[in-house]
C-alpha cells in the first residue's frame, strides 16, 4: 500500500505541495515557538542555579535579581556578623544594570567582596572560569565577565573593555550559563564591591547580602523575617516561583498560538485527504470489488497523509534553526551565523510527534470515509 500511496502522491503534485506547505508552516511555527520557549527556561533555570544552596537578604519586594533594592551597607555587616551566616563564604553585593550603546539588552554590574566571588559564580551547572576566578590581589578595574559580555565585547582573558566610558581589565571569563536567553550571569561583570559603589556613585550602599549558613546549618532552617520584617529573605524556591510566574503568561500565550497552528494544520490536510478519497472513489470500488480489506484501503489513505506529513515536517524542522536565528537578529542579536544547526534533543523529539500525530488524526476521516465506499456505488461514480 505504501507504493500506492506514493504513485497517487506524484500525480496529485499540486494538492501534495499544498499538504507539504501546511505541513512545514506548522512546524515551523510550533517547533520556533517551542525551541523559544526552551531557550528562556533553559536560562531562566542558570539563573535559579546562582542562588542554589543560599539566600539573598533584599529590599522587600525586589526578587532576582536584586538590581532594584538598596539597603546600607551597615545592614549588610549586621547580618554578614548573625551566627547562622558563613562569614568566609557570604558576601554583601551590589547588583547595577547598565544599558549598552553599540548593542542591545543590558549589562549587570555586580560588586563583591573579593575572595568571596564562587558565592555569585557558583552554580549548580558547574561553573567553570576561563582564566582567573577571583579579584584577591588584583586592580580596582579588574573584572570577571560573563561569557555573554565576552561575545558583545569581543573580549578574551587579558584584554580591556570599555564600559560606560571607564575601562576595565578582563582577568576571567564565565563559562555559558544559558543557551539563547539573556542570564544575569552571563550579562555580569563582576568586579570589587568598593570599585562597583564607586562607579556607580553609591558608596556604603548594597543592593544585597548573599548569604552563605554555616555547615551545620541547612539553608531552610535560617530565618531572618521576624528579625528583619521590613527585608525579604529570597531563597531557591522563591526564584523558581519568580521564574515560574513570569513564565506562565508567556507559555499560555505561546501554547494557544501553537494550538491553532496545530488545529489548522489537520484540517488542512483532512480537506486535501477527503478531495483524495473523493476523487479516487472509482478507484477505491475496483480494489474493494477485486477483495482489497478495508484495513488495507484504511492504511492506503493513512499512509499517503504520513508520508506528506514526514516530508512537511522534515522541511520544517531543516528551516527551524535559520528561522529561530532570524528572530534572534530582529531581537537584537550582534551576530548570527545562519549555517549553525542546532535544535534540542526535547523539541525535535515533540516536533517528530506533532508530524505523526498530524499525519495519523488528518487522514484518520478519509480513511474511515473511504472504507464506506460501496463497491456498486463506486464503480458507477463518474
């Protein structure tokens, strides 16, 4: 039956590039909304990896990251000095986005005490640092950078950036955190808390403490609020549940786009399938009269639907990678090479499904309608 199929296929060329059209288009779309998708969670979930095992002390109401909240440093000395805090590993740290000129998105300054940069840097993806991790014994304009503020800058381990007009010199790169998604890690310069509150003209202010618990104390068992009610404590489940609120949203919004796409895709198809059984109707009858089972005409109608589905999706998956690498130069991107292929294993394996299930459910009617055909009646159709 299969080579039934594929000879109606080459003589309905006109209707099969309508299906293989309808077919990739809905790939394409679902598979670019999907893959987005998975860039922001990917990211998002490096971010939640910063504050993995810690808590950061903040102005109420801040969240991840902490870039809105300011709070004395006098503060951040009381709490650094409480008997929960590991005093060697938690650092105060001021969180300051900058916007860039040449580029677009921002740039996360971040000051830390030096020696204590693993408490930022460490993360549960295993961070690793090209060159040197930490500002002990350094300038006050040495710098740690982001892998993504390496790629905007062009910047490797020895050279000097200029940032809002001051320079500075690059003594480490971090390694990428996220894949597409602009992290607050990889957009971080991390530089001496001194150095950061005075360029950004805030000296003995902090946006936060970034608390580190003794080892003998778990991280859950630290509570702060009934001493400082006025602060919020953030901890790794309050980031999950910020990256989850922000993500809803977007997921329902993007969920029904690709619901549609889906939905018109099979119908689309299912109409192509029907003027198929249609015009085959006389043919269908022959087979039927000569003892063809109605389980083979079934798969016969079946299998030309999966066959214009695979080659659609096929289509759609190969324009899937320039597709998302257009978007992410109308977004902004400085540089996208439109020859990289790289899909993530979860999307092509959801996208494989998504052109099964509308090959199988679009021809599932004809099919059913064809197997009704009379023999009789069907060798009398003109």
């Amino acid at each position: 039956m299969i080579d039934i199929a594929l000879k109606d296929f080459r003589a309905k060329k006109g209707r099969a590039a309508m299906c293989i059209v309808g077919v990739m288009a809905c790939v394409l779309l679902i598979g670019t909304v999907n893959l987005v998708l998975y860039e922001m969670e990917s990211g998002l979930e490096g971010d939640l990896g910063t504050v993995h095992g810690k808590l950061y002390f903040e102005k109420n109401g801040t969240g991840f990251p902490p870039s809105g909240s300011i709070i004395s440093e006098n503060l951040g000395n009381e709490v650094m000095n409480r008997s929960e805090v590991n005093p060697d590993k938690s650092t105060k740290a001021l969180f300051m986005p900058i916007q860039n000129d040449n580029f677009s998105g921002y740039t996360m300054i971040v000051g830390l005490t030096p020696g204590r940069e693993e408490t930022f840097i460490e993360n549960v993806k295993n961070v690793t640092v090209e060159g040197k991790g930490s500002l002990v014994g350094e300038s006050d304009n040495s710098v740690i950078i982001g892998s993504q503020v390496a790629e905007n800058f062009n910047a490797t381990v020895g050279s000097t950036i200029t940032v809002s007009n001051h320079k500075y010199k690059v003594i480490g790169i971090i390694k990428q955190i996220g894949t597409g998604w602009p992290l607050t890690i990889d957009n971080s310069i991390v530089m001496q808390l001194s150095h950061a509150q005075s360029v950004m003209e805030m000296p003995n202010l902090i946006s936060t403490v970034i608390i580190v618990p003794q080892e003998s104390i778990d991280v859950a068992e630290i509570d702060l609020q009934n001493a400082y009610p006025s602060y919020s404590i953030y901890s790794q489940n309050d980031t999950r549940k910020t990256l989850e609120d922000n993500l809803s949203q977007i997921k329902i919004f993007f969920n029904m786009i690709s619901a549609f796409i889906f939905a018109v895709s099979v119908i689309l198809i299912m109409i192509v399938m029907m003027m198929s059984v249609k015009e085959k109707t006389k043919e269908i009858g022959t087979m039927r009269a000569i003892g063809t089972r109605k389980r083979s005409i079934l798969a016969l109608i079946i299998y030309e639907s999966l066959i214009l589905s695979l080659i659609g999706g096929i289509i759609g998956i190969i324009l899937m990678s320039p597709t998302y690498n257009m978007l992410g130069l109308l977004m902004g991107a400085k540089e996208v090479n439109f020859l990289s292929f790289y899909i993530p294993t979860p999307i092509l394996i959801q996208i494989l499904m998504i052109v099964f299930i509308i090959g199988t459910f679009s021809g599932l009617l004809p099919a059913y309608i064809a197997t009704r055909i009379s023999p009789i009646h069907a060798l009398r159709y003109e």
